[in-house]
C-alpha cells in the first residue's frame, strides 16, 4: 500500500465527484458558513437569524439522541458476536437466536453505512478488484468461500501520482502511475464454520482430497478455533482500490512472477553450481573428511537459497503488516460508533442546508430539483466541492419531522420561530419511547 504522506502530497482529483452523496465539509463549518451567510441575506432578519441558529443547535441535539439510542440496540445485537467483549454474561444464545441477530446486525449496520453515504461493493466489483495487480507488486490470494457473509462498503474514491518500476522500461526506470484509492473502506464478516465449509465444497463437487487440502488450509488460517463465532468489522483509510485483498485476514502471499523469474535464475543457478562442485569434489575425495566438507558446502548453497526465498516472503510479510498497521482506523464495536457518527453528521447536515434553502426561499414554495440545484451550488461557492446532494433523503428527514410540509411537487419550509415546538415535542417522543423500553425490559 501506500503511505499516508505520499498520498497527501500526490492527491490528484475526486474522479468519483459526479456521484458523490458524501458532503465532504465537517458538520460545524458548515452550519456556521449558513449562519454567517444568513446574517448577509437580506431576506431573512437578525431575530430570525438567531432563531435559524438555535434550530440547528437543537436539531443536532435530536438527532444525536436518536443515533445514541441506534447505537444501544447495534451493540446489542453485536454482543453474541463481538471478539473484543470483556464482559462476563448469563445471556445465552441459541443457534436461531444468532441467525435472526446476525440478519439484523447486517441489515441495520448496512443502512448506516447508506446513511453515511457509502457505497456497497458487489460481488462482481470484488472479484473485479481482487484480479487486479498491487499497487505494491505483492501478489495475494483469497479465498472467498472460507466467508459466510461479507459487506465492503466505500466512500469518496480519488487519484493518486506515484513513482513505480514497470515491465516497459525492463524495471529499470521509474514512471509515473496513476492509483485509484477509497478514501474509507469498511468491511463486515463472518467465517464460515468447518461443517458448514466441508458442506460447501461437497456441493461444489470437490473430492475427498480437495477437501482434505482445502479444510487442512482453512485450520491453518484460523488461529483462533472459535473465529466462526464472531462477526468481524474493519473500517480502513486511502486504501488503493487493487490492493483490496490485502484486507481478508485469510489472504495468502504468493510469489509474482517477477519474484519467480529472480528466485528461479539466481537459485537454479547456484544449485546447478553447488551440485556441480559436490559431484566433482566427491569424485575427488579420498578421505572421509573431505567428503564430509563437499556434503557441508553443497548444504550451504542449499540453505543460501532457501533463506532467499524465506527473506522475499519475510519482506511482503512487512510490507503487509506496515500497510494494515498505518491504513486501519477502527475495528469491532469502535466501527459501530465511527459509524454512526459519520450518518449523523450526514443528517445534520443535509438537514439544515435543505432547510436553510427552503427558509432562504422565504414563503415562496420550490421543487425538489431546485433545492437540490441550490444545495451543490451553496457547497461549490462557499467549499469548492462538486456533489450529487441527496435532496430527496434531507426532505423525507424534514417532512418527516414536520419541518417542511409538500404541496403537490412542491415543498415550504415552516416558519423557524415554529420549529421550536415541534422540536420539543419530538424531545418528549423520545423520553417516552426510552421510558417505554426501560420498563419493557423490567430494568430499574
């Protein structure tokens, strides 16, 4: 992979900022460029400004409370498969249990990741980048039936310069390559169970031996016996899109050509040579000690090229732990939380820019195509960002709170001095809902 510096300093372009939902700007600067350009609108006055401020205040504090709420019900439907759980518990599932828990631990952690404006790589997109050549030249296998379910969410894809070696200029000249790379990646996983993956390869018509080859594998990978109990979450940054498979933590090194050709002729070289002068000096000797020292000196030409090989693998292996090491971000329940941190700054934010186009409008009442032509036109101006703002999702938000009511195919913002009470009413929904569950659950 690629480090953090040289992708900083190599950043090309957005080459994705057509169809980018993600509203690159952080949640305050955002709101604080809308109060500062309502206090120069001159559509809109100081107390009304200040009511627009106390809005998006309290909006936020509604939306965190909602998010936290989200996030109790994750944690507990990840705790039956969590690995880092330190906590002891009476709790036991049963296999149907777990089923109906893994279902929805999957379905909701992929709504947030919708939510946060992710995209999901499909199966043909995977296949597609675990093909692709390294960015590093390391070459990687997976295999992907060792996985019960397995989600890759991306968001924000770009272009990174770099110098490499090519085969066109026989390796012996740097040139400037173009890299695609995913500004976040986040991976959900699971293993399959032994059973459940000799059952596989029968279906799949695999022989005894096959199977054996397969299964004996699998073992060797997974270190820990009880890894097909757990559901497993990374989330990851700058990642080069061919160096996907370096993520799998059941991936395998495998030697490039490249590397193949090298060991080859170097090794084979300095085998033929070794046996060579063993055969000649065996042919030679006389005494048993010279024998002894033509059978000690082939076996250190023997050793010389296996530690070659062992030092190449010893390389990628580096190479690979340093890439995991500087380009992870989260794991487990801490993707959870970074998670929805990241959905709600992107409610707030297409929240509040829809409503303060809508509220900028004055009483005139506006399509849905307009205020999303608005919106980009607001982040290009002010930010310098292209987008495709989901105007859609930030009006279905405010409808839904009654912050903005539809007419037909066009939509008006209420009044901001109003949306104080529907804010407050909205507070008191979740207080009851909360007392609810409490005393659903017979908790104190």
């Amino acid at each position: 992979m690629l480090s953090n510096n040289l992708l900083n300093d190599n950043l090309l372009n957005n080459t994705d900022s057509a169809d980018k939902t993600f509203i690159p700007v952080s949640r305050r600067e955002l709101i604080k460029e809308i109060i500062c350009n309502a206090r120069e609108s001159e559509r809109l006055d100081k107390q009304t400004v200040r009511n627009l401020h106390t809005f998006t205040e309290v909006l936020q504090t509604i939306y965190h409370a909602r998010y936290h709420r989200h996030y109790i019900s994750l944690k507990t439907a990840y705790r039956p498969f969590n690995p880092d759980r330190d906590v002891v518990s009476n709790r036991l599932w049963n296999d149907n249990e777990k089923r109906c828990l893994q279902k929805k631990l999957f379905s909701e952690v992929s709504a947030l990741l919708q939510k946060a404006n992710y995209e999901e790589l499909d199966e043909v997109d995977i296949n597609e980048a675990l093909n692709n050549q390294m960015s590093r030249g390391l070459s990687i296998g997976v295999e992907l039936d060792d996985y019960q379910q397995v989600l890759i969410y991306t968001r924000g894809k770009s272009l990174v310069r770099v110098k490499q070696r090519h085969w066109r200029t026989l390796f012996l000249k740097e040139i400037d390559v173009d890299i695609p790379i995913y500004s976040r990646l986040n991976m959900v996983f699971r293993f399959r169970g032994e059973t459940e993956l000799k059952q596989l390869l029968i279906d799949k018509g695999k022989n005894r031996f096959n199977q054996w080859l397969y299964l004996r594998r699998h073992k060797r990978l997974m270190q820990d016996k009880s890894s097909d109990d757990y559901i497993f979450m990374r989330q990851f940054r700058d990642i080069p899109c061919s160096d996907l498979e370096m993520l799998f933590p059941n991936s395998t090194l495998r030697f490039t050509l490249l590397d193949k050709i090298k060991l080859t002729a170097a090794g084979g070289a300095g085998t033929v040579g070794g046996i060579m002068a063993f055969l000649s000096k065996l042919a030679l000797a006389v005494k048993p000690l010279t024998i002894l020292i033509a059978v000690v000196g082939f076996g250190g030409v023997l050793g010389r090229q296996v530690s070659s090989v062992l030092n190449q693998q010893n390389h990628y292996k580096m190479v690979l732990s340093r890439s995991l090491y500087t380009h992870s971000l989260d794991i487990n329940v801490g993707v959870i939380a970074t998670l929805l941190d990241q959905a709600l700054d992107e409610d707030v934010k297409e929240s509040v820019l829809a409503y303060y186009i809508l509220l900028n409008a004055r009483q005139s009442a506006l399509e849905a195509s307009l205020i999303k032509s608005l919106a980009e036109d607001f982040l290009q101006k002010h930010f310098n960002v292209s987008i495709n703002f989901e105007v859609k999702d930030a009006l279905s938000k405010l409808k839904k709170d009654g912050l903005v009511f539809r007419n037909e195919d066009l939509y008006q913002a209420i009044n901001v001095e109003e949306t104080g009470s529907k804010l407050e009413s909205h507070w008191y929904d979740l207080y009851a809902a909360t007392e609810s569950i409490a005393s659903a659950s017979g908790e104190p």
